[in-house]
C-alpha cells in the first residue's frame, strides 16, 4: 500500500476525545470565572444606577470620581490600563500572564462611571475580568503560549456571553474580533464552552437580562432587502464615526492634558455641565429604557446623536466601561428614526440597528448577526444579518478595538493594510509611513543597531509539517514546525524571526505546489528566516537537529547577507525610480 494513503484507524478521534475533555474542563472553569464575574458586574450597575437616578445631585460629583479613577489606574493599575486592546495584543503575540488585579480595578472603575454619572457600557468590563481571570490558570495547568492564546480567547466569550445572556454570538465574538476579515477556529470549542457556561453561571447567580421585542416583521421582499443594505450603510457609517471620534478624543486628551488624572477629570465636567444643559439623564449610564422605548414607540430623531457625543466624551476622556451597550442604544435610537424615511416598521429597524452599528464598530458581522437571532428570532435576524454585513463593510478599518489586526481587507485598494492592526492602520493614513531606504538597515532592523556578527539563517519545510516531542500530552495536539521553530528561537533570544508565507513553490524532490484558493495546499514550501548572531544560530541548529531532519537549512553569513541585501536595495530603489517617472 502507498505510503500516502492513510488508513483510518480511530487514533485521530481519540486524540481529539482527549483535547476536548482536557478544553471542557479549562474552559468550563473559564466560564464560571467570567459568569461569576459578570453576575457581580450586573449587579452593582443596577445598583449604581438606582442610586444615581434617585439622587441625580451625585452627577455634579463625576469629576472628582473621574479624577479618583483616574488616578487608582495611574497609581496602581498602568500595566492594564489599555484594557480590551492588552487582551487582544497578548492574543496575538503572548508575553505575560495578565495581571489578577485588572478584574477589580475594571469592576470598581466601571461601577463609579456608571454611579456618578458617565455614559459607558458594560462588554469591556467583562472582557476584561473575563479574561484576566481565566488567565490565571495558564500556571495552574502549564499552558503554552498557544493554549494560553485559546484561554484567553475563551475568557472573551465568557465574559461577552454572559453579560448579554447571548452566549451563542459570544462564543463566535471571542474568535471573530482578534482580527478582520479572518477567522481561526483552533479556539472554537473553548468558546462555545465558556461562553455558555459563563450564561449559566450568570443566570444561576440569579442575574436577569434585559428583554428586547421586534413586535412586527414583515416577509422579506426584494424591496425590504434593499432597504435592508441602505440602513446598514448608515449603520456602519455611524459606527465607523463613533470609533474615530472616541480614539480622537482619547488622542487629543492625552496629547493636551498631560497629567492622565486630569482627563477624566475634565471629561467629567464636560458631562455633568452637558447633563445640566439638556435638563435629562436619557443620555447616560447604559441607557436600557431608552433602548426599551426605541422598539415600542416612536423617539425623538437626535437622540442617537447625544448619545455618541455623551459615550465619545466619557470613554475618550478615560472613563471605564464598554462601548457595546451604548452602541446598542446609538443603533436602536437611529433604526428608530430611520422608520421616517425607510418603509420598514421602527420596532424592526430599531432592532437592526441594535446589532448593526455594533457590527460595524466592533468589525463583527457574524457574532453581531448570532446576536439578533438570539435576541430577536429567525425572521428579524434575516434582515438583521443583511445589515450587519453592510454596516461592517462601509464601516472601513476603522473600530473600536485599536489592537484588532487586518485578516483580509475589506476591499482591494487597501488590501496594504493586511496585517496592521487598526492603530497602524489610523497612524499610516495620517502619519509617516516607515521608508526601508533610509530608516532599515541592511538586515531590516532599525539604523543604529549593532549588525557586526549578524547571520541569516534559513530553513526550507512544508506548511503541513509538524514537530514531534517527549511528552505524551504535547502528541496528542501536535503543533505546526513553523510554529514551534518560532517559538524556540524566541526563547534562545535570537534577535530576529520571519515565517514567510509563500504563494507557490517546490520543495527537493517535491513536486511544484500553488496557493490559489482560500485553503492553503499543506504541502505548500514555508521559510522561516532567523537573523542573529552566528554562534546563537548554530545553537539552534543544534538544539532542535531532531525537529530539523526533514528541513533543508541555508546559512548565510554576515557577508553574504550584506550583499543579498545591497542587491534587494537597489531592486526597491529601481522600483521606485520607475514609479516617480
């Protein structure tokens, strides 16, 4: 029989029994961390709210709780401060275990927003305490950096599901939101399991959700349909201007006010003057019975306008919580006066609206969608699906989540852009863009670094090979070569790593391979590039000579790569030169 062919023999599936019960009992206990978390989270938010509403003199206070906040993150809370954003950035490139106190610092700084005033949401503060509590079992059960990546993607959809008792759309939010237009699903029964259970564990602590009702839902006709793409577009258009405006205060404040206590400080006198001005609280806290109202009667056209100014100030000015809830009420209130100039009825375009904006804002369309059916059944989340696709795509790259990356670009002419998070995305449209002519040095790093006994090491395998290892446990989740070489030089401080992605190739021996469809072939050729110092290379070679006996290695030394790097120099500045013609 060919070596080739493979023989079923019930191996694989028990290699997978066993990694899901291994993930059953980390993500359940993900998910009771974040559900508990959750419950108490929801609990002190109706309490702050309760009390805010029966004594609305404490809103004239926001300042100096906002001057308190600031300073408890200055002072013991600067490691966590960037929040959902740290969360995503560890996801993507793991360093460091998430420090225990993020979860009552987001729970008490989120509490005072809400006590004194501030309008913001409550998803942050759940994927915050979510996260950096499922994250502590990375040293109780010895996780590696990948599993501790699915951990905390785990912790996410626990914390998101629970908090809006829609764990389905929080299992998908917890693997959708890392980067757009890309999904992996390595992490997918984690966050199935940890976001319903976290919703069990939330329900159980006897915590109730807030109940939205779409009262009328028409067939779905062609005409519905296109008036389906045109309040998307309008969804996704305000989404896309919430998060620049937010990330434009949030900019300008830390830019102009340069002692971080004082800016929520002043965002807070800008509120409370604000609340005094309108003469309602509407505009404030998470804003539930507004939310409510836009499904059951008709609402004044502006509101969804002060809401995103009033959420745009506190957030951007560094007070704590979400942005979902408040998206939620900027969706619905806009659904609710597109029913003047669309033939849909309010309570469905309200309902639309509820997850479109968030979809846009958040670049979600599926887990957004998830939402609506969950929320709002089969037949308003059709028309709801419809427009969360078009609100994420005219919503650009541009969101909330500033360490969210570009999978696959929404359209062709920025297709540049894959790979950047959304900072860098923000920073290369309005700011100086990197020159590999003058600010690179021979070996890519930045000039003034030391290149004396700098090599390029190289190695040539197969996208489908995998590292073989000692440990029973680690072969039953065999990990990509790619990956693990990675890994590995990371650890032996070698200075410099690329794993190249190729579009076609050969290996020795080997028959050409091409990558022409949305699944790469696995035996597609990879090179992984290791620059550093000599010696430190020969190391590695050494060290991992089993994991290496298949891969063809190419060593070049500091020579021969200054002079492969001259002739690639001159190439770019040929290109240019044709280009400036």
């Amino acid at each position: 029989m060919p070596k080739n062919n493979v023989v079923w023999s019930g191996g694989e599936q028990a290699h997978i029994l066993v990694d899901l019960l291994r993930w059953l009992v980390i993500a359940t206990l993900a998910g009771v961390l974040a559900g508990s978390a959750s419950a108490l989270l929801l609990a002190s938010l109706e309490w702050a709210t309760a009390v805010r509403e029966s004594h609305k003199w404490i809103i004239a206070l926001l300042p100096l709780a906002g001057l308190f906040v600031g300073c408890l993150y200055k002072y013991l809370g600067s490691s966590v401060e960037a929040g959902n954003n740290l969360i995503i950035d560890e996801i993507h490139d793991p360093k460091a275990v998430l420090p225990l106190r993020m979860t009552p610092l987001i729970l008490l700084g989120t509490a005072i927003t809400h006590l004194f005033g501030g309008s913001a949401g409550r998803e942050g503060t759940a994927i915050q305490a979510g996260a950096s509590l499922a994250d502590q079992l990375t040293g109780i059960f010895g996780l590696d950096a990948r599993d501790r990546r699915i951990l905390l993607m785990a912790g996410i959809s626990g914390g998101f599901g629970s908090v809006f008792g829609t764990p389905l759309s929080g299992a998908i939010f917890g693997i959708e939101v890392l980067a757009i237009g890309r999904i992996g699903y390595d992490g997918i029964f984690p966050c199935f399991v940890g976001a319903f259970v976290g919703d069990f564990v939330t329900r159980a602590w006897g915590i109730h959700h807030t109940v939205y009702r779409v009262t009328s839902v028409p067939s779905l006709t062609f005409t519905g349909f296109l008036c389906a793409i045109a309040a998307g577009v309008a969804f996704g258009l305000v989404g896309m201007a919430f998060a620049k405006t937010t990330h434009a205060i949030s900019h300008w404040g830390k830019k102009t006010i340069a002692w971080a206590p004082l800016r929520p400080f002043t965002g807070g006198v800008i509120v409370a003057v604000a609340v005094l001005a309108v003469g309602t609280t509407k505009y404030i806290g998470l804003g539930i019975p507004t939310i409510v109202a836009a499904f059951a009667t008709h609402l004044p056209p502006y509101d969804f306008a002060a809401k995103f100014l009033f959420t745009a100030v506190t957030l951007g000015f560094g007070f704590k919580g979400g942005e979902v809830t408040p998206l939620f009420y900027i969706g619905a209130t806009l659904g609710n006066a597109l029913a003047w100039l669309l033939p849909l009825p309010s309570t469905l375009l309200a309902g639309m609206g509820f997850v479109a904006v968030f979809a846009g804002a958040a670049n979600t369309p599926i887990a957004s969608s998830l939402m609506a059916v969950e929320l709002f059944g089969a037949e308003a989340g059709a028309y709801a699906a419809i427009a969360c696709v078009v609100s994420y795509l005219f919503s650009g790259h541009a969101g909330i989540y500033h360490s969210q990356r570009v999978g696959r670009s929404k359209h062709a002419k920025t297709i540049g852009e894959e790979g950047m998070s959304l900072a860098f995305v923000a920073k290369g449209r309005l700011g100086r863009v990197l020159n590999p002519l003058t600010d690179l040095n021979d070996f890519g790093f930045l000039k003034g670094e030391s290149m004396s006994e700098v090599s390029v090491l190289r190695l040539y395998f197969a996208a489908s090979d995998v590292h073989g290892t000692d440990s029973w446990w680690k072969r039953l989740s065999p990990q990509p070569l790619g990956s693990y070489l990675l890994r590995q030089a990371k650890e032996m401080g070698i200075e410099q790593a690329l794993l190249h992605r190729v579009i076609g190739g050969y290996l020795k021996n080997q028959n050409l391979v091409m990558d022409t469809g949305e699944i790469s072939p696995a035996r597609l050729p990879q090179c992984l590039e290791l620059v550093g110092d000599e010696e430190l290379l020969h190391a590695f070679l050494k060290q991992n000579s089993e994991q290496l006996k298949t891969v063809r290695p190419v060593f070049l030394r500091a020579e021969d790569a200054r002079i492969e790097a001259e002739i690639e120099e001159n190439e770019i500045q040929e290109m240019l030169d044709l280009e400036g013609r």
